[in-house]
C-alpha cells in the first residue's frame, strides 16, 4: 500500500504512506528490528547486506513464490479459515501459488486457529495437507492484549461500558470481533477494505455512531490505528473514546512453542 518505490529502510519517523502500513507497524511495534521495502527482494537483499549493520538473519514476508529466492528456510502460513486444499490459483481462487508447492516447505504454519484445537482435527490437517515426516507443522491461534488509546486524550473509563462501535480496514476483521463480543455488544460496525486510507466523510460517518450512542467506546485494529492518528480530522472529543487492540500470535502450548523454536534454530544454524 505504500506510495513509493525502490528499497527503502524505515525509522519511526518514515511516514506512513512512504513505507507501507504493515512495515511501519512492524517497525513501530519493533524498534530495534531492521524493516526495509523493495519491490524486488533480491535487490532488497543485496542493500540490506551493504548496511553498516550487516544483519544476520534477513526474514521475508510473502515472498515464497518468488523462485529467484534460496532460502536457508521456508516457513509456509495456511489459514484455518482458507485451507489451500479448497482452494484454487488466481483469477479462480486466491491462492497465489500452487498448492502441492506446499510440500517444498521446511515449516508449515496453520494459522488463525480457534481457540480449542484437539489432536484429531491437527492429525486431520496434517494428512490433508500432505505433510512429509521429514517436514514440520505447528498450529497457531490469534490473541489480543489489553485495549490501548490511539491518542493521548484516549480516556480508559470508556473501555468499561458495555456498547462498542468498531471499524476496521483489513481483509478479515472476524476473530477481533469474535474477541470483542466476548466483552461488549457491537453496536455499528463499519467495515471498510483492505489498507483503507480514512477520508474525512469515514470519519464523520464514525462520529455520528458515536454522537448517537455517547457512552461507548470506538475500537479499531493495531494496524488501523496508525491511519487514524494521521487523520487531520478527527475531533477532540472523538479521540477520547477511540481505542485499538494489539494483536498477537499464541501457540497452543509452550511446549509447541519451544518446539518451533527449536525446529527454526536447528535450520538458522
């Protein structure tokens, strides 16, 4: 989504639109981690390793397709809600890749689980996915941490009523609003597309529901809430009610935890 080209190295001052939104929330949620953007990850590669802080492992998003790459390892997401094995290649389905290249993966990942997952369905999707013994698969399920105020003002007595209006901009907001549910009941939701860029009639649209409904809180995603403080438009008494939820990624143990981290080291040795 990023309004720029070529291999760029964000700080936290890189604004937003230059870097992309998802490199600057992983810059801004991870200071002290290199995050640069180039359209061509060999490229992007060979500027990283001129740095004056060579970095010793460089990790790629979304760039299993990309032959040019040998990696050291490949790490593969498969989304519980979207199983590549009911699924077909672009324009037809959303895959972007083939699935039976799956089985050149070290790492298998099934992502956005639910909450409980027993060994059958895991067994299930181990043979489903054609997983070789020589292969690993873990499974993971998406948590959230405490609500947090996108702007200073943000009062925290708002995150105890009971009504909440959310909005998001990303391609699936469902387990942040299974989250949600669990604490509040959603009175409007507003659900905009992917990397969507806040125009003040959104925003307007947004204070309305709140004007209508004053005691409840706005919440909105960790990736969202950037957007939003770049929004000139916002008004004061909005940003008091205005809240995000930072993401997080859990295993289902800490056991299967520090398997995959052992798996991972075995490979980055």
């Amino acid at each position: 989504g990023r309004k720029s080209k070529g291999y760029i190295k964000g700080t936290p001052a890189t604004p937003m639109e230059i870097f992309g939104d998802e490199p600057f929330q992983i810059k801004n949620k991870f200071p002290y981690i290199d995050v640069a953007v180039c359209e061509k990850r060999t490229t992007g590669i060979e500027r990283l390793l001129t740095e004056e802080n060579v970095p010793e492992v460089i990790l790629l998003d979304d760039a299993y397709q990309h032959r040019a790459l040998k990696p050291t390892v490949s790490i593969v997401l498969v989304d519980y809600n979207r199983p590549i094995f009911k699924d077909h290649l672009m324009p037809l389905g959303k895959l972007r890749d083939l699935p039976e290249r799956i089985k050149a993966a070290d790492i298998v990942i099934v992502s956005k689980c639910p909450t409980y997952l027993d060994a059958w369905e895991k067994g299930k999707w181990t043979e489903a996915l054609k997983i070789r013994k020589d292969q690993h698969i873990f499974f993971t399920t998406i948590g959230y941490d405490h609500s947090q105020a996108i702007f200073p003002e943000g009062d925290p007595r708002y995150l105890y009523t009971q009504r909440l209006i959310l909005f998001s901009g990303i391609a699936n907001d469902k387990p942040l609003r299974n989250y949600l549910s669990g604490d509040y009941k959603i009175i409007r939701h507003f659900d905009f597309p992917d990397h969507h860029k806040f125009t003040k009639a959104d925003i307007y649209s947004i204070n309305s529901a709140a004007r209508a409904f004053p005691t409840s809180v706005v919440m909105t995603t960790e990736k969202d809430c950037q957007r939003i403080r770049d929004c000139k438009t916002v008004p004061d008494n909005l940003k008091q009610r205005m809240f995000y939820a930072p993401i997080k990624v859990n295993f289902f143990s800490e056991q299967e935890q520090e398997s995959f981290a052992n798996v991972l080291n075995s490979y980055l040795k």
